[in-house]
C-alpha cells in the first residue's frame, strides 16, 4: 500500500493470512444435514417456515456473530 505525500512518499508493508481472510469473506452456500422430530418438521412446514434462514440466524445468535 503506498501512501503519497507532495513530493516525497514512503511504502508500508502489511502482513496479511491470505488463506484466513478468504475463508472470513467466503459467502459460498454450504449444504448441511439436520435431523429434527417429526411432528416439528409437519408444524413448521405447515408455517412455511425457511428452515435455512432460521438455522443461520440461530447460528449468528448463539455465535454472537453478525453476517
């Protein structure tokens, strides 16, 4: 990164884990295997309710993370 200031400038260098970062910012979609009861599967179903999008917030939450 290079920082210019009139006619003189100097560089700086950052140290950065490439591969850590990627897997920070990789938004690919990762299919999972849930298994729940029945009768809940029938309830929610019948609320239509996104069982992926309700899987990922309770993650964020008991995480304590945000997207």
């Amino acid at each position: 990164m290079l920082f210019f200031k009139t006619a003189s400038f100097f560089a700086t260098w950052v140290d950065v884990d490439f591969a850590e970062y990627c897997k920070k910012v990789d938004n690919r979609a990762v299919k999972k295997n849930c298994t729940i009861p029945y009768w809940l599967n029938v309830k929610a179903e019948k609320a239509g309710i996104n069982f992926s999008k309700v899987l990922q917030e309770a993650l964020l939450e008991v995480l304590g993370a945000s997207e």
